[in-house]
C-alpha cells in the first residue's frame, strides 16, 4: 500500500507546476492533499479527479484558504468530514476515508507564524485533536494520518533549529505535545520509523535560497496506530520537482487491506 501527502498550497496553483503528471506515475493507493484553497466548484476539471480514483473534497468556508482532500483506489467504506469543530470544521482542517479496519485521513494543523491570535488557535486545535486522538487510541480501529501537522519535532526535522526555538512551528509546547502524542499516546511517526536521516525536509521557504541549500523544515509527516506502523517498509521526500512550497512524502506499507 503506497500513500502520498502532499500540501498543494493550491491545488490549481500545483496543478500548473505539474503535480498531477508526476502524481500518474506514482502508483499510489491514497493521496491525501492538504491546502488546496479551493472550492469543489472550481475543482471541475478532469485534472482534479484524477482517472482510477476516487475523489473527495472538504473546502473551507472562505474562499482560496486552507481545504483538505483525499483520492483513492477503492471505494471507501465512508467518508468522515470534519471533527466535530465548530470552530475548525469551517476551516476545513480534516476528512478520513474508512477500508474496513483501516482509517485514511487527511490533515491540516493550523499555522500559528502569522501572529499570537492564530498562534492560540493552533493550540486550541491541539488540544481538540489530541482528545480525538486518544479516543481513537482505543476504538480498535488502525488509523495513518497524513498531512501538514506545522510542528517540527526535534532538531533533525530542520536545519537551523538554534535559532527557532521561539518560532512557531518549534515551540517548546508544540514539540512537547508531540512528544506526549508519540511518547504516552502511543501514536507512530513513520517516517522516521524507517527513515533517519537528516535534512529530510519537506517545507523550504521562499526567503532567500532555501530550496536551493536545503535550508528547510520536515512539517508533514504520516502518523499512525502501532499496528499498521509497523509494517511500514520506506519512505521518502520528493524534491526533485518543486510543486508547491511543500514537498510530496511518498510511504510504503505491507498492509493486507485494499485501498
């Protein structure tokens, strides 16, 4: 099973630079797509529902902002939009695709770099996802949630970490709620469960040359229940094409469900 996420920054805007051409090729089984600042209306083009999957979209309420969506081979079983939010659930943060067991979702986590209001959101939206995530810890389900959590973890996850310990993105709350989301919760980060290495970034930005040094953060990240973690086999970074500020994450599972 081959999963791809991906934040588009726009999908339209993604779509100009090539992501679907590259996307055909990659055989994936689900792609999981955020910020696509879109509406489904202005998705109508055969480019957004790419042939041999199934295409389902979660667009915000206001225009040309955040959007999540998922592509995949099956059918699913349902479609989960939303959690429950009615603070985030405008901001179309979250949609989850269910193959028997095995729950797809993906996920969008607030950015708090534009100033201290949005920085209190993000937390709030931490503190919402973390119950539902320890809820879902004991429904029996297996779940890989796939997107841009907008955290930065330890010093590996980017390159000039000295001097953004009081930069959103690696604030010491923010990685410690990772720490008690992989730590205490039980939750698996996959990527680094087979991949080490450094500088495997997945966000540069356009400040200066940070794509061409590799100056960058590794912000999107697969996150899953320990069983279907464990049967991650790779995973790896796609910078050879610049779609979008991100870059695709690209994961292979040995996991006996279809989808």
């Amino acid at each position: 099973m081959r999963i791809i996420n991906f934040n588009a920054n726009g999908i339209r805007s993604a779509a100009r630079k090539g992501f679907f051409q590259w996307l055909e090729a990659r055989e994936a089984d689900v792609v999981c797509i955020q910020e696509t600042k879109a509406q489904v209306h202005q998705l109508t083009d055969e480019t957004f529902h790419p042939r041999g999957y199934h295409c389902h979209y979660f667009d915000a309420e206001k225009k040309g902002y955040s959007g999540v969506a998922l592509y995949t081979r099956q059918a699913p079983d349902r479609v989960v939009i939303g959690m429950d939010s009615k603070e985030f659930d405008p901001e179309a943060r979250y949609i989850e695709a269910r193959f028997g067991g095995l729950s797809v979702a993906s996920v969008y986590l607030p950015s708090g770099s534009s100033g201290e209001a949005r920085q209190q959101a993000k937390y709030r939206f931490m503190d919402a996802f973390m119950a539902r995530l320890r809820a879902a810890r004991q429904d029996g389900r297996e779940y890989i949630l796939c997107g841009d959590w907008n955290i930065a973890h330890k010093a590996i996850d980017l390159r000039n970490w000295r001097s953004n310990q009081k930069n959103s993105g690696f604030l010491p709350e923010e990685r410690a709620w990772l720490d008690q989301l992989f730590d205490t919760v039980g939750w698996v980060d996959t990527f680094r469960r087979v991949n080490l290495q450094p500088d495997e970034y997945t966000w540069w930005s356009h400040r200066g040359q940070a794509w061409a040094k590799n100056v960058g953060w590794r912000l999107d990240y697969q996150v899953a229940t320990p069983g279907v973690a464990g049967s991650v086999r790779a995973a790896s970074v796609h910078r050879e094409d610049r779609f979008s500020d991100h870059a695709p994450v690209i994961m292979d599972y040995e996991w006996p469900a279809s989808c």
